[in-house]
C-alpha cells in the first residue's frame, strides 16, 4: 500500500498521533531542540503527513515545539522562561488550592485524601512521581474551575521537558509528601488562606529546586 495515502487503515488522525507525539517528548525520548520532521514521522508512525502535521501544529500551540526550516524543533526555554512559568503555575494553583477549601466536595476530599494515603503507602519514585501528578490534579479539580486546569495542564508539561533527578531524590520525595499533607489539612479545615498559603511555599520550592539544577547544567 501506498505510503502516501491518506487514507490508510492505520491513519486514525491527528489526535492519536498528537498523543503519540506529546509522550515522546514529555517523556524525553526528543529533548529540547530535536528536530521533528513530519515526513519521518509520518513514515515511523505508517501514516499520511496530514495528521502528523495537525498534530505538530496543535504542539507547537501548546508551547512544546517550534517551527524550523526542515519542520519543528522541540522547543528549548532558557532559564527566564523556567522561572516565569514555574511563577505562572505558583499564581495558579494557590488560587486553585483556596477555591478548594471552600467549593471542594466529599467526593474531592475523598479522592485527595485516597491518593496521599497511597503515596504514603509507596516507596517506588516512580509511583510517587506519578501520584504527585494525580494528587495535583485532583487538587485543581476540586477547585472547580476548568480554566485554571487547562492552564496548569499546558504548565505541567512545558516543565516537565526539563524535570531533573533533583526533583525525584528520596529527600524531596519525602517533603512533598509533609507538605501535601499540610495542604490537605487545610483544605479539610476549609481554611482558604492556609491552603493558598502552602501551595505558595510547596511550589516555590519546587521552584528553586529547578532553578538550581539549570545553573548546574
């Protein structure tokens, strides 16, 4: 068949390969500033170039790749860029975090209150990076305010391009989990400023922690 159909029984369309694209970069299979070339990803991928190309489009959209001369580039952000997104995400998810204590359901508080516990439960980095992300997630959905989630979603992974093993260390491991659990107990008080007040000084360390493993880099 035909390579450069596109009409092949394996193009399913730009939003699986949007979703095939994303992974390879968040998981940093493509690190900043590899090229993207949409016919050989068209030819990896045993599709037409239509899709790949919607798809590098909807990427380049969400600030995780560029266009260059032979395609797109996974984009490379300099350290001001960290810095202001990291701020970004700070001003966000505080305000995610007060909405929570006041507009949060049983539901929300269950589900918060199920994955600290697993993570409490768990010794595996792997899992407890993975049950970070959900715990975050649940604490944004239970403020109630889809566009603050959209937002952090974008924010989420124009950082995790540049994640480093400071983050995922056995120490920092542990402090997340102190301070998720002073975050959730005011959410479960309904203390409002109490909650703003930890996500402020959980996500600014986390900041820092960033911040520091640039200048070593």
């Amino acid at each position: 068949m035909s390579t450069a159909r596109g009409d092949r029984g394996t193009d399913t369309g730009a939003g699986s390969h949007y979703a095939r694209i994303r992974k390879i970069i968040l998981d940093g299979q493509s690190p900043p500033g590899t090229v993207l070339i949409p016919t050989g990803l068209s030819t990896q991928f045993n599709v037409s170039r239509t899709p790949v190309r919607e798809a590098l489009i909807r990427l380049e959209q969400e600030g995780l790749v560029t266009r260059a001369t032979r395609g797109y580039v996974v984009r490379t952000r300099t350290p001001q860029e960290i810095l202001e997104i990291c701020e970004a995400r700070i001003a966000l998810e505080s305000s995610a975090a007060q909405a929570a204590a006041t507009r949060r359901t049983e539901l929300d508080l269950a589900r918060l209150v199920h994955v600290h516990e697993s993570a409490a439960a768990s010794t595996d980095a792997a899992e407890l990076q993975e049950l970070n992300q959900q715990w975050h997630r649940a604490l944004r959905e239970a403020g109630h305010n889809a566009t603050i989630i959209e937002l952090m979603d974008r924010l989420d992974a124009q950082l995790k391009v540049y994640d480093s093993d400071t983050t995922t260390r056995p120490d920092n491991l542990a402090l997340i989990l102190e301070e998720h659990t002073r975050i959730l107990d005011a959410i479960r008080r309904g203390d409002a400023a109490a909650a703003r007040q930890h996500v402020v000084e959980h996500q600014s360390r986390t900041r820092d922690l960033r911040l520091a493993a640039l200048a070593r880099s």
